[in-house]
C-alpha cells in the first residue's frame, strides 16, 4: 500500500477548507433566507383579514387555529 504523497494530501487538505468555508457561506445564506421568511409571515399575519378556522389536523392540548386566507397559525 502506497501512502500519499505530501502535494496530494495538501490537495485534500485545501478541498477541505474550501469545502468548510462554502459551508459556512451557504449557512450565512440559509440563516438570511430564514429571516426573510419570517419577516413575510410577520408581514401576513399582521396584515391580513384572517379568517380563523380550528386546524383539527393539530396535535396540540390547546385549540389551534389557521387563518383559510393566508394561511398562517393564529
């Protein structure tokens, strides 16, 4: 068995970071995509005429409602 040679396991090592920072990158990207989402679902709730209706798909202990016209959890 041949082991590697010092340029091949110093190509790995730098796939390696490379990998690592463009995970770090798309994290950053999905935390930002989060925020967005949230903010819209704020802006729907607050603003909406909701028509509440019992979500009886639920599982909860407490009566959870779902607007029929944005869709969101009242």
């Amino acid at each position: 068995m041949m082991g590697l040679s010092f340029e091949q396991i110093n190509d790995i090592k730098e796939e390696i970071d490379t990998m690592y920072s463009l995970m770090y990158q798309l994290e950053n990207q999905v935390q930002i995509v989060r925020q967005i989402i949230n903010k819209k679902k704020d802006y729907l709730i607050n603003n909406c005429n909701h028509n509440k209706q019992i979500d009886y798909n639920s599982c909860s202990e407490h009566t959870e409602y779902k607007c029929t016209i944005c869709g969101m959890y009242l």
